[in-house]
C-alpha cells in the first residue's frame, strides 16, 4: 500500500497544473492560486519528476 501512497501526487501541485491547463500561462496560475510565477513552476517541475516526464 505505501507503494501506491508514492503514486499520487500531491495537491498543489495538482492545482498547479490544472491552472496553468486551464488558463494557459504560468503567471495567471500563479495569480489565480496566490502564489509566484516560480512556486507554480517548481509544483509543475515536482510533477515532472514524480511521472518522468
């Protein structure tokens, strides 16, 4: 089960994504979630890495 656990990805950084999906730019995502253009880079660079992508 704790295999399964490492799977998921975590919330923000999941927010993070569907944002920038949705709104097609790094900088509206970050305005939109309170956060800077680089925090929401770096939720995106973590689930880059998570999935190997």
């Amino acid at each position: 089960m704790n295999v399964q656990r490492r799977l998921l990805p975590n919330t923000p950084a999941l927010a993070a994504f569907e944002a920038v999906a949705r709104l097609g730019s790094f900088t509206a995502a970050a305005r939109e979630l309170d956060l800077t253009q680089g925090a929401v880079s770096r939720q995106i660079n973590l689930l880059e890495e998570q999935f190997g992508r």
